[in-house]
C-alpha cells in the first residue's frame, strides 16, 4: 500500500515539474502570424522572460523604444577647422575603430591564457572548514527482546591540502608552448587588425579625394557648357546661330548641372564611407585635406622578387600560420606525454574537534575530495607516488593521431598560405605599374582634351566650327578629366594594396610628394 502511495507520489510531482517547464512558452509570441508585445519597464526596457500585461497596448511589429539605446553616439574628438591628412586621420581611427579593441581583448585573452597553463607548474593548495552533524539509529530484535540504540555525533574539521604535479615528461611544456603560440597568433592578429585600418582609411581616403575632384571637374565641365552656351546665344543674336544650336548648348549646360548634383552626392557618400571606415559617428564633421596637386613618387618601382621576400618573412598571414603551425608541434610532444608516467605529491593536514568519525571531506569544483583525514585531533599525511596509464579505451591513441593530423594540416596550410601570399604580391605589383602607366596617359588624354576644346570653343566663336565639335569637344574633356582622377586615386590604392601585401603597412602610405 505505502509502495502505491510512493508511485503517486513520484508521478504527481513529475507532472507539476513538467507543468513547470513547459510554462515558459508563455515567453514566446503566442502565434506565428501574431506580433510580439513584450513587457517593459517604465523607462521602456524589455523585460526578459516575462510576458506583456494585458493592458499593454498591441504595437503591432513595431518594438518598444529603449531611451538607453538611442542616446547617440560620442561624437570624435576632433577640431572643427582643423584640415586632417591621412595621417592624422588613421590616428583617430586606431584609436576609435571597434576592430582594433576587439583585437587587443583577443590578444590579453590569448595571454592569459599563456598564465593559466604556466601555473599548472605549481602546487594546488586549498583550506576547508567544515561542520557538521550526524545521527544514527540502530533497532535490533533477538525473539521477545528488542533493543533500540540512538547515537549521534556533532563537530568541525579544519584541513588544508596540497596537491603537486611533479614531473610529467614535458606535458605540461608542451602545452604552455602551445598557448604561447596561440599568443604570438592573437598578437599577429592584433598587428593585422591595425593594418586592416590603416588600410581601409586610406583607400576610403583616396576615394573621398577623387569623389572631391570629380566635383571640381565638374564645377570646371559647368562653366565650360555656359560659356558654350553663351557663345551660342551671341551668335544667335547676330542671326548667325541656330534655334538647334541654342537648344544643343542649353542640354550641355543642363547635363553639366544634373552632372555636377551628381558628384556632389557621390561625394558626400564618399566622406559617410571614410567616417565609417575610421569608425567614428557618421554626424562627424571633419575637413579633409585635398592631395590633387601632390606628384606621384615611384618608390613602388622595386624589384618584385624583392618585395616577395619581404612579404614571405613578415605578412600577418604567414607568420601567423607558421606558430600555429610550432602550436600544432607542441600538442603532438603533449600528445605523445600522455603515454609517459607522472610523478605526484599530496599532502593534508587536518584538525577534528567534537566525536566526528570522517575520513574525507566531498569536493566543490573545481576543489578535489580531501582524503586520508584523521578522526582525532590533529593529523597529517604525505604521499609520493607515480601513476601510469594502462588502458583507456584507445582515447590517447585517438588524441595522438588528431595531433599528428593537425600537425600535417598546419603545414599544408602554412605552405597554401605562402603561395597566395606570392600571388597577392605579384599581382599587387603588377596592378600598381599598370595604373601608374594609366596615370600617365590619362595626364596625356586631358591635355590633349583640353587642347581640343579651347580650339574648338575658339572655332565656334569666329563662325568657323560647329557647336557639335564643341559639345564633343566639351564631353571628351570631361570625361579625360574624370579617367585621370580615377587614374589618380588607382594609383594611390594601388600602391596601398601593394604594401598591405608586403606586410609593410605600418602608417599611413607616403606615395606621393
């Protein structure tokens, strides 16, 4: 009968606990087609776990507002007329951008790990106090006799334990070789963040300075389609012009303008994508310096096998996966040590008071049992042994072959990064010679351009040309104008992309003068 009882028991709290669990589906939206209206708290905080009041108004799919989450964000500390270089500008983003801190956590993450492995050499030491009380009844029955016995116990025992791993064939090197490795990656990766910046400002930065002289040039293209338009009109006025030559020069004048709407737009997105690529607020205001008049250097021009040896011996990159691949090494030594004796020492020390009778003390993670305690008074214990591994079900033998796996793994990888690193040099190399070449010939094309369009406008004026040799005139110029901007600002990447290939892109790049 008490047996039945118990089953009921058992079931009827086994219902309750499930009834628990599966409450907390009230904290999900009750359909799928049916929006979320979640709790808040007065100043409009989402309120985790808990379901919306009924009185909370439905808001459709639109979520509660955070006044903590819409503050805005500090602005830069930067001076208003102040005109900021390149230079200048990178500064503010290693110091702004989220990357570099996120990379810099990583790397002191990276070294503590380094510390934990290293204070696997010492000795774990721990105290414990414990009291307690214990009870215990005893019932015996010889035929008509019975005799019952009640005996408690009551007290504390005071311990401190030592445990030391004394020698372990080079496990323990092995495995803090291994972490310091994992450092010397997540200091490379710190190292390449910055340069990822560095890099990103300054391609964001050539852009914005080509976005900005687009907008020159066409302010340039406008007056020329006015004074086009202009001749157009003084030439109509002395009946030697055309309606349609009026009408040609006013469309030039008109795509000149929407032309012009548009370069200033494209460089106002040019300026939102440097502030992006600094990290800072997009509500910044920051004069840029211009860098259209700076002649191009040729540092760039070095041999190429030079540059890839370079690069080879000091890109983020390869170095990184050379340690990991020293990483990989060190777990296979820590992978073999495991087959290998270990050599221990425990020590406990302990003090019982009262008529306690243990021997032991559970363990609390990661604190291990204390053992060998004396149940009088005042006890000690040392022990010195060698445990050896005899049989596990093959799981050393496993670890084993994933090291040496891992180490082949790291080698291959350490050799595929090396090839991509030569390809990225070389052609890096090849795309900065072939824009500087672009470069000039674009200068050729405006001159020539330009040349075309003032003899051409001249033409028109003394009743000799056409306005459609002027207005071709007038597009090609444009257009040679805007390919030596682009040329321009290509060559400046160009040579950006080629040091960040070479692992040379410590600061801003100095490839003009």
């Amino acid at each position: 009968m008490r047996s039945s009882e118990s089953w009921l028991a058992l079931i009827a709290v086994s219902t309750v606990v499930a009834g628990c669990a599966r409450s907390a589906l009230d904290m999900a939206p009750d359909r799928p087609d049916q929006p979320w209206t979640p709790a808040t708290t007065a100043s409009g905080e989402i309120v985790a776990g808990e379901p919306a009041p009924e009185h909370v108004a439905d808001r459709g799919y639109v979520l509660p507002s955070n006044p903590m989450l819409g503050k805005l964000p500090a602005p830069a500390a930067v001076s208003p007329g102040h005109t900021y270089s390149l230079v200048e500008l990178i500064d503010i983003a290693q110091s702004s951008n989220p990357t570099t801190r996120i990379a810099w956590d990583e790397a002191r993450n990276a070294a503590l790990a380094a510390g934990i492995a290293r204070s696997a050499f010492l000795p774990n030491l721990s105290a414990s106090v414990v009291g307690g009380y214990e009870t215990s009844h005893n019932g015996n029955s010889l035929s008509v006799v019975s005799a019952n016995s009640n005996q408690t116990a009551k007290g504390t025992i005071s311990s401190l334990s030592l445990e030391w791993l004394l020698f372990d064939f080079g496990e323990r090197s092995a495995i803090l070789e291994t972490v310091k490795q994992g450092s010397v990656v997540a200091n490379i990766a710190f190292t390449a963040a910055h340069q990822q910046v560095i890099y990103k400002v300054s391609l964001a930065f050539y852009a914005n300075a080509a976005a900005q002289a687009r907008v020159r040039t066409a302010a340039k293209a406008l007056r020329n389609a006015r004074d086009v338009e202009a001749a157009a009109e003084q030439r109509y006025s002395h009946g030697v012009g055309t309606v349609v030559e009026q009408a040609q020069a006013r469309q030039a004048t008109a795509q000149a303008n929407l032309a012009q709407v548009q370069a200033d737009g494209a460089a106002k997105d040019s300026y939102l994508s440097l502030l992006a690529a600094m990290g800072i607020s997009p509500l910044a205001k920051i004069k840029v310096a211009d860098i259209s008049n700076r002649r191009l250097s040729t540092a760039m021009q070095e041999p190429i096998e030079d540059v890839v040896s370079e690069a080879l011996a000091r890109r983020p990159d390869t170095l990184a996966a050379y340690a990991v691949h020293e990483a990989s090494l060190a777990s296979l030594r820590a992978a073999r040590a495991e087959f290998l004796p270990k050599l221990f020492l425990s020590a406990t020390g302990s003090y019982t008071t009262g008529s306690f009778n243990v021997t032991g003390i559970p363990g609390v993670a990661p604190q291990a049992p204390t053992l060998n305690l004396s149940p009088h008074g005042l006890g000690a214990t040392v022990l010195l042994g060698v445990t050896i591994p005899l049989y596990d079900g093959g799981t050393r033998d496993a670890l084993y072959e994933q090291a040496q796996t891992n180490v082949d793994r790291s080698d291959a990888a350490l050799k595929e990064v090396r090839d991509e690193a030569v390809q990225q040099v070389v052609a890096a190399a090849n795309a900065a010679k072939t824009n500087l070449s672009a470069y000039d010939a674009a200068q050729a094309l405006v001159s020539a351009a330009q040349t075309t369009f003032d003899a051409a406008l001249q033409s028109y004026r003394h009743g000799v040309g056409s306005i459609t040799d002027v207005t071709t005139a007038e597009t090609q110029l444009l257009l040679a104008e805007n390919a030596a901007t682009d040329a321009y600002s290509n060559v400046l990447s160009a040579a950006a992309t080629l040091a960040l290939s070479a692992g040379a892109l410590g600061a801003a790049p100095q490839w003009s003068s």
